[in-house]
C-alpha cells in the first residue's frame, strides 16, 4: 500500500513505560525521584502519541515488523498504527498521566505498602496496553493480551489480605481461563483457516475463507468470549472482583485500558479478522449483537441494586462495554463510529468517577453509595465532577458520551435493528437511574448526625486536579470533538 | 580433527568418567573441574557437530571404519534432527552439573565421586542413544543410561531413594527387554541391524514389511520405549524415582531421561520403519493419540491433587510426554504434529530443567519440599522466583516462552489432523497449568496467612519474628550463584528457543522431508 509508512514511532511508543521501569526500581528509595521519573514516563508516552498523530490523520499508516520475530509460524511480531488504535492509545496515554498524579495522591493519602511495585507494574501494563493498540497482527495482539492479564495481577492484589486474594484469584481465572480455553484456538483456528495469514494491514483475514453458518458462529463467539476483558456476559464477574485493587488502578485499568483493551480486540475481530462483509453475510453478528444487549441490559439492572460504589461504577463499565461490541456487532457505518467513539467517551466519563470514587474514600472513608447523603456539600469539586461523568456516561449534553451515543443510536436505525434500537434508549435510562440518585444524594438530602456540616474538606489537590481535568475534559470532548470524528471516518471510510 | 567430533561427543564425558574413577576417589575437589571440562568439550563438539549437519545434511561415522551393514557395526549418523538435541543434551548437563558444585547433604557422605562417575557416564548413554545409527547398540546406550540413572536416583541418602530406584529399575528393565525383544524380530526379519538399511529393506521388499513379524516387531519396541518415557498408564516408575532422588540428580534425569526416549520412538518411526509404514496401519494413529489425550489429562489430574512441588512436576512431565506421544502420532498431513511434537522435546527441556533447578533450590537451600511452606518466597528469594515464574509461564504456555509455540505446532498439527480431542486435550491441560503455578505464585506473593486490611509492614515484620528459627538455620537469603547461574541460563534459554523458534522448525523439517546423506569416509 502506498499510504504505509515504515516507523520505529509505535515501537518507542509502546517501550516507554517499559523503559521506566528500571529507574523506577532504582529510585525505590527515594520517592520523589520516582514520581518524577512515573510523570516523565506518561509524558514521553503522550507525546510519541502525539507525534504519530498528524501522520494518521492524513490517512497514512504506519508499520514497523521486527523481521526475525516468530519466524516459525511466519507471523512476526509487527505494529501497525491506524485510526482506531490511534484513538485508543490517546486515550490511554494521556489518561496515565492524569491517573499517575492521581495515584501519588491516592497512594500516599491512604500511606498505602509496596509501592515502588505498583508503580513498576503499573508501567508495565501501559507498555502492554499501547502493545495491543498498536498490534499489527492477531499474533502480536495476543501476546500483549496475555501480558497485561499478568502485569496487573499484581496490582489487582495490591493489598494482598483474603479479599484481594479472592478477587485476584477470580481475576486470573477468567481473564486466563478465556483466553487460553476460547481465543487461543480461535486464533490458531483462523491461522489455519486463512493459510498462514493473520496481519491486520489490507482486507480481513478471513474475507476470502469458505467459512460456514456455524464454524463462523464458533469462531466469532471465542474470540468473543475469549477476549473476557470486554466483560461479555457470562463472562463478567471478573470485573466486580477486581474493584478489590486500589483505586487508581480500577481507575485506569478497569475503566480505561483493561476493559478497552478487551471491547478494542473484539472491534479488530469484527473489522479485521472476519471483515463487515463477511459477518453481514453470514448473519452471524446478530447473536452477537443480542449477547451485547443482554449484558447491557443485565449489567445496568444489577448496577441498580449495588450499594458498594465502586462495585456499581464495575457494573455500569460492563454494560457501557457491551455497548461497544453491540455498535461494532451493528456492522452499520455509523454504528461503528459511534463504538469507535464510545471507546474515548466513556473512557473519560468512567475514569473520573471512579477518581471520585477514590477522593471520596481518601477524604473521608466512604464506601458506600448509603453513606454518602449531604457529602456533596464538603466535597463540592469532586460531586460536581461526579455529576459530570454521570452525566457523560448517561449520555446527555453537554458531554461526550451524548455522541458517541448517538451514533450508536443513528447506527442501529441504520441497521434496521430497531429492538437494539430501544435497548440503548432503555439502557440510558436504566443509566440515569443508578447515577443521579447519588447526585441528588450527596448534594440535596441532609447530612447524618454526628458529620460535621460545614467546611469544605475535599481529598489531597494530587487527588482533585486529575478528576476535575478529566470531567473537563468530557465536556470538551462535546465541543472539539473534530480530531475524533477523524479518526473514526478514517476507520469507517477505509472499509 | 572437525570430523571426528561425533565421537568425541562420546569420548569426552567417557574419559572424564574414566579419569574421576582413578583420581577422583582419593582427591575429591578433582571431580568437579574434570567433569566440567569434560562435558564443555562434548558441548562443544556436539554444537561442531550440529552445525556441520545444519550447513551440510546428515552424514555418518563409522567407528573403526567398518562401513558394511554387517552383523553390530558401530555407526554413528548426525543429522539435524539430532544435532538439536545433541545441543540441547549437552546445555542441560553442563547447567544440571553446575547446581551440583556445591555438595548437598546427600553427597557428603564420601560420594561425590561416584556421583559424578553417574552423571558423565549418564550424558554418554544419552548422546549415544541421540546419534547411533544401529539399533542394536541403541538397545546398549539405553541399557547404559539406564543403569546410570538407577545409581543415580539410589544415591540419595534416604531409604525411600533405594525403593524408588528398586521400583524404576524393574520397570526400566522390563521396558528395554521389551525393546530388545523387538529388535530381535526385527533383525530376524530383515537380517539388519543397521537403521538406515532396516529402512532400505522394509521399504524394498513388500513382503518383509507386510509380515506380521515387523510388526509385533514394532509394537514390542514401542511398548518397551513407552515404558523408558513413562507414557500412561506405563509412568508408575517416574513420580518417586524423580521427586525423591537427590536434587542434583532430578535436574539431570527430569529434563532428558523421558524426553530421549520420545527422541527413540520418533526416530523408531521416522528412520527404522518410516513414517508410510507406521502411518499406513488403519486406527493405529487414532488409538495412541487417544492414548495421548487420555494421559494429557491424567497427567494434569494428578499434578493438580499433589502437594509436593516436585511430585507435582512429575505428574506435569506425565502430561507434557502425552503432548509428545499425541503430536508424534498425529499423522496429518504437513507433519506439523511430529515438527510440535520434536520442538516439544527440546523446549520441555529447557522448562522441566528450569522448573526442577528452582524446586531444587527450594529444597538444598530452604529446606521447602511442600507448596504450602512456599509462602512469601517471592519477597525472600527474587532472582530464583523470576526463573521460576518464567518456567511456569513457559508451562501454561504463554508467549514468547517456548512453551507457547510447541503448543502452536502441536495445536496446528491437531487441527489439520482433525484430531479435536487432542486440541481439546492440550487446552484443557494449559489451563490446569495455569491453575496450578498460579495457586504457587499467590502463596508465593501473598503468604501463608493475609494480612488483614492495610497495616501490612507491621505484619510482614510479625512473619519475621515468627520465622526466626529457620532464618539462622538458612543463613543466605538468596541462593548461591552456583544455583543461580543455571537457573537464569535455564530461565533466559526458554525465552531464546521461544523466540529462534523459526530457525529451529526449520531445521527439524528439513530431517523430516530432505533425507540426504552425505558420508563421511574416515579411517
């Protein structure tokens, strides 16, 4: 193709994290140095992003393969940038930074142990994170997918008491269990099926294949449900499980880069590995589509009754994740953007309330949605920034999540899918009602006896900064949204 | 002189065992540095060797000179088949060798030397098997690695070693009497012992090779090597011979024992019978890879309900011998099963050796046989817990350990094959493996006993105090370099043959599809 362009880029892009964490284990004593070098990290990061930025946008793409890489299967380890890794690495990059500040905050505001390790491992999963972004090859994808369910096993365990151990234990199992028991052989299946060939650059994999009704149904569910960190029901209860993890990293992983890493692997199937074409002509995105919608339903249900608030925030990303694989399973050109988009929106909608979420334990101990009547009052920046992401995520203006959302919902009239159609209409409301009780809560109903009433005492700034930062930056993402909406055209009008 | 290394692969560790056996029983520092040296030139002349099979083909070595293929000749043929595992064979000795510097309990007791002895005259059995080409003398050098891993696993200090030992010498000699028996039909049949003419004849003359002479024939050497690789239902020997030998010797035998055996029976199928021939039997292929799946999983059963670390492992090797045996007789039709199947050989290696050293050191330095007493060693012992994490990634099968491209082929081969079940099989088994290093990493990394809630400095330091008596019993934290150089070397090679899995696939089936000779004529 002539619009490829060989560089080096995604591959410092992917490093730079990695490259951090030898001076982290250096600097482990002193901990002022290893913030510094946690900042210069993210920052580094962001800008090779950045730098990769106009290049894509003028519709290039860019390629790097390590030549000698897995010689043997004739699959190299390869990175290839497009639009949609493009999105998904801006939004993880530039969220590590915010979430870096954040987690200084949060980790010294509770004088949390091992902390030099949660840094290191932290790194590690962006490293991992930006690896399946930028992946050229189902191959490559794969074995970034498998190094992030190692790398945050440890943070997810990060208090290491009976709780953690449980959680970690659930953690692992699903998140390897699937990938071994259900992508694995759908990835060999594939290997087999197209001869040889799993590259991402060009038409699908499988677009040429005599694939049938039901090899083709098997093979789409495992990568499905292979790919457990898109939280596909019935494989989701990893998520909740995995809220026993401070929560800088439910934060960033379990709102951004875990689960998006999961939804990411999911859309690359669909567009790269079966091809539109193929799924629409099979038919077999349909049951995909209705597991998707079962989970969102289900999940904003479940969400409902959760008292504890990180645990109703891990139930909400379940069902906002589902919405992804239904856009992406809608094949419907709007459909898809709008998946494509939802990936950033929700991303900045979730990670700040689950910053609130932590500022709120920070500040004042709170874990539960019941505790948190007139709080709003001694943490005003931190309810309004709440309010904010509710907001977002709901899907109302003036922020992002509105057009992501309305893609989706233009898609699915597109499609002609009019019962998916009301499943997002349903499910938004279903999303109001589990987050704006806890608006009115926090700022309308009296404050318990016993609780100081005046005063504003909010979390440490390290702590208030990032989350007031990324709710802005859902609203602005409602007003600039232009760099996105490239992205996704270049996506969308390439296929 | 560069020709005659097959031999000196041969003659190095023998004149090694022969020199420790004169001097070494009265100077005993001696036994280390003249074994060591001994088994670097075999390192080295087996890597001379391999290369000149890899650049050149396959190429024989006749001994004395005696080219004819008449009565027992003694012929040794390279090819790059072998020239791997010659490598491979000879990496694991001189890592294994190197654990043993420093004198565990067992070995004080004035049997150093005669430990020694075992082990040189142990890699001569093994390079033996590895580069004859007579199947007669094939019979010897297993009978001769054999002996030398019964003294091996009877060296330990312990009663229950001399049981262990009893118990596996009867089923080894059962297996090779076995194997011998087969040989016998074969020589009555073909009047060869030679393996290249045996193939010459049976692919020849239709009516040797239709007789049901070759193929009890075959079916008898097969049962007797099953035995030697303890392939389910045939293992009864393997868990306490290996889990209750001395360390030194379970880092030797684990990693090359079985696997040299599962070398014999593809070079039994490939180059004694030939693949049509084996292949050509209706159901054959289908019942031993059932036989496969049905040990896969009893293997990974087993290794599930063990406590001990290193009977766990034994039961693992039981597994990863049915991967061997499924992927060898998978028949389809690219032989990508027989390619997983060999790579299989070469990476379970690296991982069980790798595996086995840490076990090793859990034991010699910590004095922990049980999973369950594990608790922290991350914190404790860091270096030796990255081997060990890498080992067990290795064995779940996670990219770009080696561990996960044998299952790649070995999977590939099932799927082209048709064979689901053994698909279904491999998969079931990484997911065992990943429950059980798992279930070791979170004793490993959270403690016997979790802290509750966030005060957890305070109670690491109450774990100490409670610890105090087996802290000065143990006085190093980590383990000496002596176990550590090994088990990095071991740790970093499962990543090298992972990633340089092309070049070596490549040299596997080049042995399966181009079989050219070039003899090399040397008096």
């Amino acid at each position: 193709m002539e619009n490829t362009v060989t560089s080096f880029l995604p591959v410092l892009a992917c490093l730079a994290s990695l490259a951090a964490v030898p001076l982290l284990l250096i600097f482990r004593k002193e901990i002022f140095m290893r913030e510094l070098v946690t900042f210069g990290a993210g920052i580094a990061k962001f800008a090779l992003v950045l730098a990769m930025l106009p290049l894509i946008l003028e519709g290039k793409v860019l390629e790097y393969t390590f030549v000698n890489g897995f010689a043997g299967i004739n699959v190299p380890i390869a990175f290839r940038v497009d639009g949609l890794s493009m999105i998904f690495a801006l939004v993880a990059s530039s969220l590590w930074i915010a979430t870096s500040l954040y987690s200084v905050g949060y980790m010294r505001g509770l004088k949390e142990h091992a902390q030099t390790r949660f840094f290191v491992f932290f790194a590690i999963s962006l490293c991992a994170t930006l690896g399946v972004a930028f992946a050229g090859n189902l191959l490559t994808l794969y074995l970034f997918y498998e190094m992030l369910s190692l790398a945050t096993w440890p943070l997810v365990t990060h208090h290491q008491d009976k709780e953690a151990r449980s959680g970690g234990r659930t953690y692992l199992s699903y998140l390897l269990g699937t990938s071994i028991g259900f992508a694995l052989p759908a990835l060999i299946f594939t290997y087999v099926k197209s001869g040889g060939d799993l590259s991402f650059g060009g038409a699908a994999i499988l677009a040429e294949s005599d694939l049938g009704y039901w090899p083709g149904l098997f093979l789409l569910l495992g990568f499905a449900f292979g790919f457990s960190k898109a939280g596909m029901m019935p494989f989701h209860s990893w998520l909740p499980g995995a809220m026993v993890a401070p929560t800088p990293v439910s934060a960033l992983l379990h709102a951004v880069a875990v689960v998006k890493v999961g939804v990411f692997c999911i859309i690359r199937v669909v567009t790269g590995v079966f091809g539109i074409d193929l799924l629409g002509r099979l038919g077999i995105n349909l049951v995909l589509c209705w597991i998707a919608a079962f989970t969102v339903i289900t999940s904003s249900l479940i969400a409902l009754s959760q008292d504890n608030l990180k645990r109703r925030l891990a139930f909400s990303t379940i069902g906002q994740l589902s919405y992804i694989i239904l856009g992406v399973a809608l094949l419907s050109e709007h459909a898809v953007a709008g998946s494509m988009m939802h990936i950033a929106m929700h991303a900045f909608g979730k990670i700040t309330l689950f910053f609130c979420a932590g500022a709120i334990f920070v500040a004042c101990g709170k874990k539960y949605v019941s505790q948190l009547d007139g709080l709003g009052r001694r943490m005003p920046v931190t309810f309004a920034a709440f309010a904010i992401g509710a907001i977002s995520v709901t899907g109302l203006p003036p922020t992002g999540g509105l057009l992501s959302k309305f893609y989706l919902v233009w898609g699915a009239a597109e499609a002609g899918q009019i019962a998916l159609l009301c499943v997002f209409l349903v499910s938004s409301v279903l999303n109001g009602a589990y987050f704006f009780p806890i608006v009115y809560r926090a700022f309308f109903k009296p404050t318990p006896e016993g609780e100081a009433t005046t005063g504003i005492r909010e979390a440490p700034l390290a702590c208030v900064i990032p989350l007031a930062v990324t709710a802005i930056g859902s609203v602005l993402l409602f007003f600039f949204p232009g760099t996105l909406l490239e992205l996704t055209d270049l996506m969308v009008g390439k296929k | 002189m560069l020709e005659q290394l097959p031999a000196v692969i041969l003659l190095a560790p023998l004149f090694g065992a022969l020199l420790i056996s004169l001097f070494g029983l009265r100077e005993r520092r001696a036994c280390f540095p003249v074994a060591f040296a001994s088994l670097l030139i075999a390192l080295a002349s087996a890597i001379g060797a391999g290369t000149r099979a890899f650049t050149g083909g396959a190429y024989d070595y006749f001994i004395g000179g005696w080219e004819e293929p008449l009565g027992i000749g003694i012929v040794l043929r390279v090819d790059s088949l072998n020239g791997l595992l010659l490598i491979a064979i000879a990496v694991v000795a001189v890592l294994a060798l190197i654990f043993t510097i420093r004198p565990s309990s067992e070995k004080d007791e004035g049997k150093t030397a005669y430990f020694y002895i075992l082990f040189l005259l142990l890699c001569v059995g093994l390079f033996g098997i590895t580069i004859t080409g007579d199947a007669f003398n094939l019979f010897v050098l297993i009978e001769v690695s054999a002996l030398t891993s019964y003294g091996l696993v009877a060296i330990g200090s312990s009663r229950r070693c001399k049981m262990a030992a009893f118990h596996y010498l009867l089923m080894g000699t059962v297996g090779a009497s076995f194997y011998l028996l087969g040989v016998g039909y074969l020589y009555l049949k073909t009047g060869s012992l030679n393996i290249q003419d045996i193939n010459t004849i049976l692919a020849t003359n239709a009516v040797v090779s239709e007789s049901p002479g070759v193929t009890t024939a075959f079916i008898l050497i097969l049962v007797g090597i099953w035995i030697k690789m303890a392939f389910f239902p045939l293992y009864g020997w393997l868990p306490n011979a290996y889990s209750y030998c001395p360390s030194g010797s379970a880092c030797l035998l684990a990693p090359l024992m079985t696997k040299v055996s599962v070398y014999v029976m593809i070079r039994v199928m490939l180059s004694i019978f030939g693949l049509e021939w084996v292949f050509g039997h209706p159901g054959w292929s289908d019942l031993v890879v059932w036989l496969a799946v049905i040990a896969i999983l009893a293997g990974s059963i087993m290794a599930l309900a063990q406590r001990e670390i290193k009977r766990m492992l034994c039961y693992l090797i039981v597994a990863e011998i049915g991967y061997m045996v499924g992927g060898a007789w998978l028949n389809d039709p690219n032989l990508w099963g027989l390619t997983g199947a060999f790579y299989h050989i070469l990476a379970d290696a690296m991982m069980t050796l790798c595996l086995f050293l840490t076990a090793g050191i859990f034991f010699k330095y910590r004095g922990i046989s049980e999973i369950a007493d594990l608790d922290g060693i991350f914190k404790k012992m860091p270096l030796t817990s990255i081997g060990f994490v890498i080992g067990a990634l290795a064995m779940i099968g996670v990219p770009p350990t080696c561990g996960f491209f044998s299952k790649f082929y070995l999977i590939r081969g099932g799927i082209e094959g048709g064979q689901w079940e053994y698909v279904a099989a491999l998969l079931i088994s990484s997911l065992v493996n990943a429950v059980l290093f798992f279930r070791i990493f979170e004793i490993a990394y959270f403690g016997k006993k979790p802290a509750e809630g966030h005060d957890h400095e305070h109670n690491h330091e109450h774990e100490h105090e409670h610890e105090a008596p087996a802290q000065t019993v143990l006085p190093a934290r980590e383990a000496p370099l002596s176990a550590l150089i090994p088990l990095l070397a071991a740790a970093a090679l499962i990543l090298l043959v992972g990633i340089f899995n092309g070049q070596i696939v490549e040299l596997i089936r080049v042995a399966f599809e181009i079989p050219s000779t070039v003899v090399s004529n040397l008096r």
